[in-house]
C-alpha cells in the first residue's frame, strides 16, 4: 500500500529529530547561538538585503525582538518585530509547510498534536545542528501544559516539510525565521514569545469551532490574543489553577508580590488600564458578532478533520502525498484524551464573554483607576 513508505519516512524524520535534539542537550556549546564560532553557515547567514530594507522600511533595527505567531487552520506563520516606538509590527508572514495532527492542543507524547498556547524561546531552544536543516524547539511542554499533565518532547519549528508534532517549513523559509530569532536573541533581550494558535481568533472561526470540546482552551488563548492585537504589545504570561493570565499586576492596594502556583489558586490582581481596557473593547465587539452568528446558525466545523495535519495551499501541489489519514498514523489505543480544564474567567467583573460562557468568576478583579 502507498502508506507503508509515508509512516516510514515520518517515524524516520522523527527519530532524526530527537537524535538531534539530543546532540544538543549533550554538547550544548555546539547548539549555543551566542557562540558563532561553532555554528554551521547555514546558522549565521545574514539577513538578505530584501529583508534589511524593509526592516528600515518599518523603522526595525536588525536586533530589535521579535514575536512569533502560528495558525494551523490557515497554515500560516508570523513573524513580528519591535519598531522605534516600542510596539510590534508585523513584518513577514510564512505558508506553513506541515503541520500534524488536527485542531487541538498537543495532550501526550507520540499523539501527532502540534503544540498549541505561549511558549519563551531562549537560545538554548534554538538547534543549528538538527537533521530538520535548522529548528527552533517551542520548549513544550511548558507551565501551562505541565500543570495539565500534557507531555511530550522535541516540539519545533523547523525546515523540510515534514512534521510530527512540529511546525515544519520549507529550510528557505527556516532560514529566515532562524536568522530573525537569532539576531533578536543576540540583543539584550535573551527570549522571544511564540504564540500558537488553532487558527485566527476571529468570532467567525469561533462560531464555525463552538462544538469543539476545545472551546474552552481556545477561548483562553484569545484572551492573549485580544491583549497582543489590540497593543501589539508581547503579553506577559504566567499560569495559575491550570490557566493562563495575562498582563498580570499586583493591586496598588495589595502589600504583597505577585505570587503563581501553577497549580494552586491565583492570586489577586489587576490589569493595567490601558491593556485591559482596549483588550475588552475589542471582545465585546467579538462578542456580538460571535451571538449574531450563533442565533444564525452558521455550520459548524466537524470536530476532527480525520486528516492528519494539514498544510498551506500554496505547498498542495507539491507535497500531495503528506496529508494521510489520522487514523492511520496514530498507533492503537493512542486516542486524543480530552481533559477538562477549570473555568476560565476574565480578568475583570464586567460581564465578559469567558466569564458568561464559561463559569463563574473566581474573585472579582477590578481593573485599577488612573
């Protein structure tokens, strides 16, 4: 059968990645971005005279921080980059190659998932070395998915094409996202954000997915989402009772620091005015406009695909042959677990779409007055 050959080449490229990986962990002077000497070519090339004109274009420095943003449903990757005002623009967006399994978080190790939720890239997650051309490991799992008992390894942003578990683009395209990581990460600033997302948070996208026992998650991620679109300033992320929070801050009233258990209750606080303000804005419009469609009755999507990833059009008619069944890729008894995660609410008592869909609020949290 023609499958045979395409669940040997996967379970292949996915044993060279943890080699790889694993290359690093062992010998991490070789892996180290700050060490130029020990790199491949392929790791310090220069960005192209293109991308330096538009970076002077848009009033980027060439190590300024960027900010990275992936949707699987549209198969596209962002690439962000701090201008002379202090706030992101977007400065490139990239066709995602391949990515692997379906819409969803990544649950446990060997489930196909691509990870989705903020990840800190620091240089020690960048690879030179990997069998992939060049790979950015997203640092899975993180905060987040540890206190959600989510596992898995070797998660990345990488070249050619072929994904288990990654976001895989072509070694052009790596090439580029890793020169931008790697002159942003030679500044003072020693980490870059990754934002991963199921597709655009967009109320249609929301209306389409609302049968997902993934909504919840989703709708989490958005909170993120509607504090970096309506700033383009990075969020700040920090993780309690098995959540994300974002742009968090102690209360002037309160005498003590911020403390996060991951695991344990959050801790009273505010949002600064100014994020928090916009950011609710901007979701009680998306609010209407998600009621609208649901009193419409939009389609629904299915809830899984049945396919195993999916990839940008652009690449269709160039890899046909890595889009293949779920189920044929993933191993007997290796169902996709859906746990269910707390309540999600907002971070005021306004009256918010989290806070109404999905549970009560835990302690009012009032956004402080200027």
């Amino acid at each position: 059968m023609a499958v045979g050959p395409t669940i040997s080449r996967a379970t292949l490229l996915c044993a060279l990645s943890v080699a790889a990986a694993l290359i690093c962990v062992l010998t991490p002077a070789r892996c180290r971005a700050a060490d130029s000497s020990r790199l491949p070519e392929k790791a310090t090339k220069e960005l192209s005279p293109g991308l330096l004109s538009m970076l002077k274009q848009k009033h980027m420095t060439k190590h300024s921080p960027i900010l990275v943003r992936a949707f699987k449903e549209e198969a596209e990757l962002e690439v962000w980059k701090q201008d002379a005002t202090g706030h992101f623009q977007l400065l490139k967006m990239y066709p995602v190659c391949r990515w692997s399994g379906d819409l969803g978080p990544k649950m446990h190790e060997g489930d196909r998932q691509t990870p989705e939720g903020f990840y800190t890239i620091t240089p020690k997650l960048m690879n030179p070395n990997s069998e992939f051309y060049l790979a950015i490991n997203t640092g899975f799992p993180n905060t987040f998915d540890k206190a959600n008992n989510r596992n898995g390894s070797f998660l990345m942003i990488h070249g050619n094409c072929a994904s288990s578990g990654c976001y895989a683009m072509t070694d052009e395209q790596i090439a580029e996202i890793y020169a931008l990581a790697h002159d942003s990460l030679a500044s003072e600033r020693p980490a870059f954000q990754v934002q991963a997302y199921p597709f655009r948070m967009t109320p249609a996208n929301l209306a389409r997915h609302r049968t997902s026992p993934h909504l919840a998650f989703w709708q989490m991620l958005k909170i993120g989402n509607d504090h970096f679109e309506t700033t383009h300033l990075e969020p700040k992320v920090d993780v309690c009772n098995r959540r994300y929070v974002f742009d968090a801050q102690r209360s002037s009233t309160s005498p003590d620091p911020l403390v996060f258990d991951a695991v344990g209750q959050c801790p009273d606080f505010v949002v600064a005015p100014k994020i928090a303000e916009a950011a609710l804005a901007k979701q009680r419009a998306d609010e209407r406009q998600y009621a609208q469609l649901v009193e419409n009755n939009v389609p629904t999507a299915p809830v899984y695909s049945g396919l195993d990833g999916g990839m940008n059009k652009v690449f269709e008619a160039q890899f046909p042959w890595v889009i293949v069944p779920l189920a044929i890729v993933l191993p007997p008894g290796a169902g996709l677990d859906l746990p269910q995660l707390p309540p999600i609410p907002w971070t005021d008592n306004q009256g918010s779409l989290a806070n109404r869909y999905f549970g009560v609020l835990m302690r009012p949290t009032q956004v402080p007055r200027t």
